[in-house]
C-alpha cells in the first residue's frame, strides 16, 4: 500500500521544546488520527511535512516529495484551526484568488462545497461564525481535487451537527483510496468514528516523542481499564500496568494485555479504555 506521509526519525529542536523520533505514516485510503496533550508537537509535525519548518534531523516523504515540494503540495489540501482568509473578503473573492494559485483549481466544484455548505458567496468572512469559517476552509482545501487532507483541529469548537457534516465528508474523501488524510485533533470521539489508525504524540517534560501508532480497533485489544483492589492489582506483571490511580473504591488501573488481564483476574472488572483514558493514564504517570 502506497504511503502519502512518511516521515524517519523526524526531529524538531526548539530551545524550550524538542520533539524527537517520529516515525509516521498515513497509506493511501486511510484516515490517521494525531492525539497528543497541548504542546505535544502536533502542529508542529504538520508544519515540518508542509516544509513551513525545517527539520532538526530525520526526513519526512509528501507524496512521495520532500516536504515544500510545489508538485505535492499541489495534490495536498491543508485546514489549520485558525487559518482564515482576510475578514474582508467574501467566497466570491477567494474563487478568483485560488484560481491563480492552484492551476487544477475547479471553481465550479468549489462553489458546488459552498452551495452544500449553506455559504453565501457574497458575504464577508467577518460575518461568518466560526463553523461557517471552518466550512469554507475545508471547500478551499477540496476544490483543486487533493490527494491528501492535513487537518489541524478543523473540528474544534464546533456543534456536533456541523462536525457530523465534516466527518462524513472525511469518509467519503477516502472513498477514492488513492486518497488519505491526517487529522489532528483533541476531540478523541470525533477520531473514535472516522479514523482508521491513531498516533500518539506523548510529552514528558521539554521532549516529545511519537509513542504509538495504530490501527484503532487494535488498540482496544491491547489496552484496558482495570477496576480491582491493591491486593488483585499485585498479581499482575508491572510491565502491563501503565498508571493506577487510587480512589475510595479501589484502584483504576490502565493495563496492558487487557485478555490476559481478565483471564488472570477473573472476578475483576476490565473495560475498553477510549483515546481520552489512554492520554489520561500516561499524562498522570509522567505527573507522578
């Protein structure tokens, strides 16, 4: 399978931060969720594929290009959360400006996205809400027909009819499996019913690294909740347990090897942990 993104290694030394080691990939016909807690480097990793910051070390693949690369960036349509045209300009405006930029832009099919998206074209940006700005943006980034989708936070804050829209435009975008995004996003539920692997940019300190990438469903195979007592909790190995945290009922605890946990513990409890428990476990270890 033909990878859109692939990066070696990629590192970005910042005096105050440092992200190290990510080894990423987005194949074709897929959607790749980026989680990470603030300041983890997800921007960041977008902006080094886009060649809007030079790695410190390693190499990143776009399209099979260097990052900047203007043949792939010109198959590659990007939404950043808070990336918008001038508040002046109207959708008519931005059809006559992108006209000029992209050389397969199709005007028709962009104002086709605007016309789905309930978008005036004669409306100033000023006087749209901030999903309607998210709504252009993502009809921006699809009219000149990309390969590749690089979202950042492109569902953040907005109403979950409206983040329903994108989502389903997502899967059809990838209907075509020639086609891939990467999305970066906090909203773990949103990647929880779109995305087909997850990856998970871990901070510790000043040093960020990728710790896991993933196909979903088998992250709910390989890690668990564990509600038990102390003295359950012992007989396990320490390499399956991630974090406990300790409360008036007992001990909650992200495991490991969740099947072999409830083989091995019976009588105790052991969920599915989400995206969200998953970050929470690991934020809290590194807190101790």
């Amino acid at each position: 399978m033909e990878n859109l993104i692939e990066t070696t290694g990629l590192c970005k030394r910042y005096e105050d931060f440092s992200l190290e080691g990510v080894n990423l990939t987005v194949p074709a016909g897929t959607i790749v969720g980026l989680i990470g807690e603030n300041g983890a480097g997800k921007t960041t990793t977008l902006k080094a594929l886009l060649g809007m910051v030079h790695p410190t070390q390693g190499s990143a693949r776009l399209l099979g290009k260097a990052p900047g690369d203007p043949e792939a960036l010109a198959q590659v349509g990007v939404v950043f959360e808070d990336a918008y045209f001038y508040e002046t300009m109207c959708a008519e405006q931005i059809d006559k400006v992108m006209a000029r930029v992209y050389s397969n832009w199709d005007g028709l099919l962009f104002r086709e996205y605007c016309h789905r998206f309930e978008l005036s074209e004669k409306q100033p940006l000023k006087e749209f809400s901030r999903g309607m700005r998210m709504k252009l943006s993502l009809a921006t980034a699809l009219a000149h027909r990309p390969r590749l989708l690089i979202l950042d936070e492109a569902t953040s804050g907005l109403d979950p009819v409206v983040r329903g829209e994108m989502l389903d435009l997502f899967l059809d975008f990838i209907q075509d499996e020639r086609n891939g995004i990467l999305m970066s996003s906090h909203i773990t539920a949103d990647l929880e019913k779109v995305a087909d692997q997850v990856a998970y940019l871990h901070r510790v300190g000043n040093t960020s690294r990728l710790l896991f990438q993933e196909d979903k469903d088998v992250l709910a195979e390989q890690y668990g909740i564990l509600r038990c007592g102390r003295a359950e909790l012992e007989q396990l190995p320490e390499a399956w347990k991630i974090h406990t945290r300790q409360n008036a009922f007992g001990c909650e605890t992200l495991v490991k090897q969740p099947n072999q946990v409830r083989t091995l513990l019976p009588g105790a409890v052991c969920d599915r942990a989400s995206m969200d428990e998953i970050m929470q476990f690991y934020a809290g270890r590194e807190s101790k």
